[in-house]
C-alpha cells in the first residue's frame, strides 16, 4: 500500500433502525392481545376505589414518560424517542378503552359500548373529536373519564404527537444530506486509491489510449527537433 493510501471508509447508515421499529410493532401486538384478553372487569364494581386508584396511578405514570421522551425528541437526546413517543401514544388510548369498558359494565353507564372494541372504537373517536353520536356517555364516572381523555389529547397527546412527527422529519432530513454528501462508491474507491483528483479507476482502453497519445507526443517533439537541427544547418552551409 503507497503513502497516500486510505483504508476505504466504512459509509455511514442511511436507513432507520429496524430492531427498534420492529421492536415497536411487537410491543403494539403485545397491548392489544393484553387488551382483549385481560380480565378488566375483574375490577368494576366489585373494587370501585381500587380501580380508580389504579387509573389514576397508570395515567400519572404514562405523563411522565410522554413529557420526558418529548423532551429527549426537543433536545435530540436519548435513544428511539420517536419509537417511544409512538408506543406511548398507543399505550394512553389503550388504558382509557379499558377504563371505558369497565365503567360500560354497569348498566345505565353508556349507551351503545358493550364490547372491548367498542370501548377501543369510542376512544379513538373522541381523540379525533369526530362524535358520530353512536355511542355516548350516559353516568357521571363516563362523562368524567371523557372530560379527562379530551383534556389530555389537547396537552399531552399533542405534543407528543408534534414531537414524534419533527422527530421522523429531521430523521428523513439527515437521511436525505448523507446521500448528497457521500460520494460515489467508484469516487470514493478511486481517492482511496491515491489517483489525485480523479474519481474512479481508468478502464483498460482508456490506458491504452492515454500511453498512444504520449507517445505520439513524445516523436511529434523529437521529429520537429532533428528537422529544425536540419535546417539550421543548411542554412549555415548555405551561408
């Protein structure tokens, strides 16, 4: 290997992290199987403290990690936050669908919710503010969980959710300025190589062709010098 040659650069990563997404889709399947086969209504009625106590707890702790991975995406710390971000958000509505269909369980409560699909349905459809109507809060405990569900769409849902799309948007931006800086593989190969300023390997044609020209070079510039010595010399016999 000659003095100016480089050990050909390892390219960086231009693709997201797909352990991490996968990761995520596992976790998503996981939540769902635990929502439809979980004994929510183990609690109710028969625990009605208990199951307060344990909806405010899972939600208080649920702020928490959604205000620390938004700030991890604003300062750009902290490992996967839009994974995080996205398995939260999922998460939050998944724990007011359950506490839905607990509270459907007394009669007079909802109107229209009786399975957990139904409680997943009524959640999504009052994050997006839709209200079709189809399905209502009747009681109070109902109405509550409601007024708190619209309440933290608006503050925490939000900014998670504006987090998480700056978060895929800078990663695309990056992704997008790698592939303009590095060069070429042939570019980069041909620098590693030491060719100067060149990009990539001449062919064997072009070699060919490059040692034609110098040497046509090379008798052009000796044939002007012996017929210009020619007549110089004529011309001092001459004169």
């Amino acid at each position: 290997m000659s003095a100016n040659q480089q050990p050909p650069t390892t390219p960086s990563p231009q693709h997201p992290d797909l352990r991490a997404w996968a990761l995520l889709l596992g976790s998503f399947a996981l939540l769902m199987l635990g929502y439809f086969t979980l004994p929510l209504r183990a609690l109710g009625d028969d625990h009605p403290l208990l199951s307060w106590v344990l909806f405010a707890a899972v939600l208080t702790l649920l702020t928490g990690l959604l205000l620390a991975r938004i700030v991890d995406s604003i300062r750009g710390t902290g490992r996967h936050p839009g994974v995080w971000l996205a398995f939260l958000i999922c998460f939050s509505l998944t724990v007011f669908a359950g506490t839905y269909y607990v509270l459907a369980d007394r009669p007079g409560e909802f109107d229209g919710l009786v399975t957990r699909l139904d409680a997943l349905y009524f959640t999504v459809v009052t994050m997006a503010t839709i209200g079709y109507g189809d399905i209502t809060a009747a009681g109070q405990g109902p109405r509550l969980v409601v007024l708190l569900q619209i309440t933290y769409n608006f503050v925490f849902l939000a900014a998670a959710a504006g987090a998480l799309s700056r978060t895929v948007r800078s990663g695309m931006e990056v992704r997008a300025h790698r592939s303009e800086d590095d060069p070429p593989p042939g570019h980069r190969l041909g620098h590693g190589h030491g060719h100067g300023g060149g990009g990539s390997h001449p062919g064997p044609g072009q070699g060919r062709r490059s040692r034609g020209l110098l040497r046509g070079r090379k008798h052009y510039g000796e044939g002007g010098g012996h017929g210009g010595g020619r007549r110089r010399s004529g011309g001092t016999e001459d004169g």
